[in-house]
C-alpha cells in the first residue's frame, strides 16, 4: 500500500476526521478505523475522572503529535483508502485495481492516468454501517433502456467502464457504468431511489470498512446510496467536561440533610398519609427546604434521566458557585477563578444589574474532550463506539484532546429568570422551537429550547461577537457553554464564554482581563445594542423561521450567528426577541437599552 503522509491537528482527529469519518487527502478518499488500531505506546494518556464516570470504564488517549515535518519514523495514526472502488480520468476503467510504480503500490492506472474515487457509497439506513458499493454486481441489475433481463453470466470483471454520455440526458442520466463485455449499460439515476439497492438484492454486511466481514455481522437494516461527502454520513458523538474538583449540587446535600432527620423514617413508613405531610413540614422548616422536596427524596426521588452532558454541568455548575462564594482565588491548579459581585449603584441601569448577580474571571481552565463513538445518516442510528476491538477483557480506548484556556462566568439570578419565564406570551413564543425540534430526526440532541436556555444562549451569542473585537481572540477562537436548565433538581442560570487551545495559546489573558466589572458591564451593554438592530431588519426581528430545521427565531448572520464551532447547538436555538423583546414577547432584558438611553438623554 502506498504511503500518504498528512498533518492534522490533534482537534481535528475528535471531530471532523474522527473514527469512522471519510476524508479526502492529496486526492485520496480515506477512513480512519477505530482506535483498537491505534498504536498506544505512541498514544500519550489523559486523566480525567469527571469524564470517565460519564464515559464508563475506559481510557483517554491523545492522538499522536510531533512536532516538525513528518517522517517515516513519525508515530502516526492509520487510515484505509475507502471507498476501494475507483476510476481512471483517462481510460474510465472502473475497478478495484492500484497502479504499481517501481514496485510500491500508487494511485495510478495502468494507462498512467490518476484514479478517482467513486462518488457514491452504501450507507446503512439504521446500522450505521458504511461500505463500498458493488458496482459490477450492481451495472448488471436492473432494468435498463434496450436491456430487459439481468445479466447472469458475464465475467468481464476487467472491463468496466465509467462514462459520460450526454447522449441520454443531463445530471445522473448522463453518468454510467458500463460494461465492455456484455455490453450492459446503467445510469446513476437508477442508484439514488431510497429503495434502489434492496430491489436489486444489496445487502449490508454488517461491518466498518476496515473491518473483516463475518456472517454473524449481518444486518437486516437496508442499504442507501449516498454521496461519499454528506455531512449525514458522520455524526460525531462527543462529550466534554471541565476539569473541576468535583462538587455535589445543592439538592444531593439537601437530600442528605433530609435523610439524616430523625423523623424522615416517619414520613417513609406513612407512604403519603396525613402524618407524612406534618413531619415533611417540619423537616422541611428545620433543613431550609420545601415539603414537596421532603416527600420527593421519602418517595425514592423524581430526577430527570440521566444524560452525560447535564450531569457534567450539574457539577460544573456547583462549582462555580463555591468559587464565586470565595471572591479572590488563591489557588494554582487547573481551575482558578475569582469572583465578584454585580455592582449595583446608580451607575448601571437596574434592568441589568437586577439580573446579572455574579462574575466570575476564570484565569485558568482545563478541557478534555472525547469521542464517545459516531452515528450515520439518522440521529436515531446505533450507536457504533470508538473501540471496536476484538479483545472485550481490556478496556476501550476513547480519542481525547485536552485543551487549557481562560474565560468569564456570568452568573443571573433565579428568581428574575423563573419569573420571567412563567409570563404566557414568553413561553409560547419558546414553545414554537419546542414543537419543532419534537418533529425533527436529530433535533432531540439539543437542549430543551425552554425559555431561559434561549435567552442566555442568544445572550453568549451577542456577547462573543462583541468580545471578538477587544480580546484579542477570534469569534473562531471563544467557546460557549451554558447553564440553563429549570429540569434539574439544582435550577441552572449561567453562561461560560471561554477559549481553549491546545497549548499556552489558550491563557493569555486577553479574555480574562475583560471580566473586570469595569470592563465587562460597558461590554455587555454594547452586545446588546449591536443586537438592538439588524441590518436584515425588520425581516430578521419580525421573523420566526430562520436558521437549519427552522430552529432559530429572530436571529441570523446579521445580529446573533457565530462561527459553528463555537457553539454548543451549531447556530440553532436563538431568538433576539426573547433577550430584547419585540412585538408582544417582553425580552429577558427588555428595558436595559431603554435605561441608559434615557440617562444619556438627561
């Protein structure tokens, strides 16, 4: 096999060119295997507790790096050329077939033409299975115009043909796989039909390019011809977590307290009864907590299911409170922070600083980041994980990165924010991003669009791209995490804008000095009178379907988008009215520009 060498970046070898993605390189399609592959004496290890618990049993490990041009000593990582099946620019010859040149294999025909991949592979409609499509089974099935039967015998394997023909039309009419022997002919167009493969009897085998076929790998799931280059035909299944000394929420302390009372037990034994709810009142008075949470911990607890991410967050956000009950942080590990007040005198509007409590500078921070597995075509697909190895006793290998960086943590206040989403007109306005993401095939991976997640998620939007211009930092560059949950047994309200880089790139400091309140008040306020305005107005501000899917409201390139990356749903979920307001939705911060305003007119 010919020996391609090519730089990534370590990011990239989670998401986009991760296990089980197809990527293009000097001409070349290529599939990277899983990471049983994986060389680990070359692949460094990454410690991260907080992640593996949510991970399950396994290890973290770094890609390979170097540093300097590659070599053939280099540590590198493995890929498979996929799909197998190629044609040559010059003669059209359609095979599997690879040039030899001085003895090495090379990407080149016999007719010293460069061989081009085939732009159509095999997908597995729920499996998420991909594979080469057969084309010399497939150009002697079907029906085709002067041909009524299918061919059964013919074996000229060599004389494949991919031509061009403008003779029979335009688009994939006019492309063909032919065949020089039995002279049998077949366009594209007959490939592409969602059940185009099944009614000519191509099943899936059950397997990953790279690996062996196995009868006891068959899959009854069917086949469907897709561009090699669909975004659909990878679906990356990520999970991050900051690196913080793990803290228990509120209500896991207060759970605690409750169980420990004397007369809880009495509240058990009486199962609902008259007696529960005295004792659950006066245990609720003595621990600081409401009856409902007492009978809700003596009826076995009522948490929403676990998923990894919120879990993750729930102790990120624990976190940042004890670090912003401390003020001034003295500490020199991964997860500095200083926090402060929200000032409230007459030099803020109170619309503001009504809301906005606490910040928190977060001079360091460390993020580790990992490939759980991938999905294709459909949200609903399984699940294939990032170790496929044959050997079940050893545990998984999972890609990671680990990234430091710095940030600033905004903190708002849970009453305002409860209040203002209980209004009717908010929560309908929400309500219309609630029923589409029900409709939609992979919606069901965003967070719940309920109204505070919305608001401080556009909200990190405004303020990343104001940020932009006075870091130092590219929007690119600023990440966002947000904290805005009302499902939770801990109530979340919070934003973390935050960069991280792979090395000292990520602490600067040029992002962090701008959470000083002198700085990031005038910053804030300027965020959202950048928003005020659309230069797509009044279709953006008045509009309620924009963005993929329709699930962005009042929201485009022009006033809350930003790089894709740097956010947590890929642009989806925002709605300028919502932070602002407009029409008859009062915005979570509907009265700031009004406030100052009116001072600088007296």
């Amino acid at each position: 096999m010919e020996r391609i060498l090519h730089d990534l970046r370590i990011s990239e070898t989670i998401t986009p060119f991760g296990v089980g993605a197809v990527v293009d390189v000097l001409g070349e399609s290529l599939i990277a295997p899983d990471t049983s592959w994986w060389d680990r004496k070359s692949a460094p290890e990454i410690t991260c507790e907080r992640l593996l618990a949510r991970l399950g049993p396994g290890v973290l490990r770094q890609a390979p790096s170097h540093s300097g041009r590659a070599a053939k000593e280099t540590a590198h990582l493995l890929y498979w050329r996929f799909p197998a099946w190629r044609f040559c620019e010059q003669c059209t010859t359609l095979s599997k077939a690879t040039g030899t040149y001085k003895g090495r294999w090379s990407n080149t025909c016999k007719c010293g033409g460069t061989l081009v991949p085939m732009r159509y592979v095999a997908v597995c409609q729920k499996g998420s299975h991909i594979q080469d499509i057969p084309w010399f089974t497939w150009a002697h099935r079907g029906h085709d115009a002067g041909v009524t039967e299918t061919v059964q015998f013919c074996r000229a394997y060599k004389e494949l043909k991919f031509v061009r023909s403008s003779q029979h039309g335009e688009g994939l009419s006019s492309l063909r796989v032919h065949c020089n022997g039995c002279r049998r002919s077949r366009p594209l167009s007959e490939l592409v039909g969602k059940e185009s493969l099944h009614r000519d009897n191509i099943r899936c085998n059950g397997t990953q390019p790279w690996e062996d076929p196995k009868p006891e790998h068959a899959c009854d799931h069917r086949l469907v011809a897709v561009q090699r280059g669909a975004t659909g035909n990878y679906i990356a299944d990520r999970l991050s977590a900051l690196d913080i000394p793990e803290e228990r929420p509120q209500s896991a302390e207060n759970a605690d307290r409750i169980r420990s009372h004397d007369l809880f037990n009495r509240v058990v034994a009486d199962n609902g009864g008259p007696q529960a709810e005295f004792m659950a009142g006066v245990i609720a008075e003595e621990v600081g907590v409401t009856p409902e949470d007492v009978l809700t911990v003596a009826a076995g607890g009522d948490d929403p299911a676990d998923i990894p991410l919120l879990d993750l967050k729930d102790g990120e956000w624990a976190a940042f409170l004890k670090k912003l009950e401390s003020r001034r942080d003295h500490g020199v590990g991964d997860f500095v922070v200083d926090g402060w007040r929200v000032p409230t005198d007459t030099k803020w509007p109170p619309a503001l600083t009504d809301r906005l409590v606490s910040v928190g500078q977060v001079r360091r921070v460390r993020e580790v980041r990992a490939l759980r597995g991938f999905q294709r075509r459909d949200a609903d697909a399984d699940l294939i994980p990032a170790d496929l190895g044959p050997d079940r006793k050893r545990k998984p290998v999972y890609p990671a990165i680990e990234m430091f960086g710095e940030g600033i943590f905004l903190r708002f206040d849970e009453d305002r924010v409860s209040e203002w989403e209980s209004l009717p007109e908010v929560r309908a306005r929400a309500d219309i991003l609630v029923q589409r993401r029900k409709v939609s095939q992979w919606a069901h991976r965003l967070d719940a669009p309920e109204p505070r997640f919305i608001a401080l998620h556009t909200i990190a939007h405004l303020l990343i791209r104001r940020l932009a211009f006075a870091s130092g930092y590219s929007s690119a560059a600023l990440q966002e995490r947000i904290y805005a949950n009302s499902e939770r047994p801990d109530r979340t309200a919070g934003i973390l804008i935050y960069t991280a880089a792979g090395d000292a790139q990520g602490t600067l400091g040029g992002l962090v000095r701008l959470g000083a309140p002198d700085r990031l008040l005038p910053m804030l306020l300027a965020a959202l009178n950048d928003a005020d305005v659309c230069s797509n107005d009044p279709v953006c501000i008045e509009s309620d379907h924009q963005g993929s899917s329709q699930l962005n409201l009042s929201a485009c390139h022009g006033c809350a988008l930003v790089s894709e990356t740097s956010c947590e749903t890929a642009n989806r979920l925002l709605d300028r009215q919502l932070v602002l307001g407009g029409g008859n939705v009062t915005g979570f911060l509907d009265n700031v520009l009004d406030q100052v305003r009116r001072r600088k007119d007296v």
